[in-house]
C-alpha cells in the first residue's frame, strides 16, 4: 500500500515578482508598483524541432525563440509614466531579468528587449493598470555552440 510521501509543496510569494532593465535601473519594477496581475512571461515558438524522415526523426534545437513580458503596473504611481516616457526616447531597453513568486524556479533573462506595447487601459477609476508589453529574445540549447 502506497503512503503519501510528505514532499513539501513550497509557497508562492507575491511580493517576490520583480522586473529588471540592467541598462536602465529607473524602470525596475517591484511588486509594489503592479497591479494584482504583477507580470508574466510567455515563449514564442519551439525550443526544437522533431523533423520526420524516412525511418524516424532528426531533431533540430532552436539556438533562440522569442519571449513576451508584460507588466501590470500602476498608472496611479509615477514608474508607468517612466516607461511612456522611456517608449517616447527609444523602445530599445536592452537586457530584461524577470524574478518569479518563487525562489524555486530561477530568474529569466531576455536579451535584445524592446518595448513592443503598452496599454494605458480604461480611464473610468476602476482600472489602475497600465500593461506594458515587452519582447525580446531568449537563449537557448547552450550546447549547439559547442559543436561549431
């Protein structure tokens, strides 16, 4: 008879969620400048390919694939007024670190960012958030440049 194996579940903290622009530290973002949403990340495309053949498969890694960030931040505070501002200037940011709710999973670096969006939203007192959506590019099979 199999028994429960008592393996910790972990916990989520919200207040962890953090976004950093290395080249521009005034766009940082901390949980206390998002709404309830905080950020999130997504991944375009796929690491690899599973090419068919004849008899079987070749298998092609992707040396990149494109990652999406977005920000809920607070219109009501001055950092989303930071980042139009920064949208004004140049969109180009640089290198872009997301931190998750939790120090089990590691912190997520794209390099290239761009600010590709952002949305004020609805200016009827109801919604304070403002979604700032970042791209850019998201390394990946380390090893494909060891076999050059």
């Amino acid at each position: 008879m199999s028994t429960n194996p008592l393996i910790a579940q972990g916990t989520l903290n919200r207040v962890r969620v953090s976004v950093v622009v290395a080249n521009l530290s005034n766009l940082n973002v901390t949980s206390p400048y998002m709404g309830k949403e905080f950020a999130s990340i997504s991944f375009q495309g796929s690491f690899a390919e599973l090419i068919p053949t004849a008899t079987g498969g070749v298998t092609s890694p992707e040396p990149y694939v494109m990652a999406t960030v977005v920000i809920n931040l607070l219109r009501t505070q001055g950092l989303a007024s930071a980042w139009v501002s920064q949208a004004q200037a140049t969109s180009a940011i640089g290198p872009v670190t997301i931190h998750s709710d939790t120090s089990a999973f590691p912190a997520i670096t794209i390099d290239n960012a761009i600010i590709k969006d952002i949305e004020p939203g609805a200016f009827n007192g109801t919604d304070p958030v403002v979604r700032v959506t970042l791209q850019g590019i998201y390394d990946l099979n380390n090893n494909l440049w060891s076999l050059v």
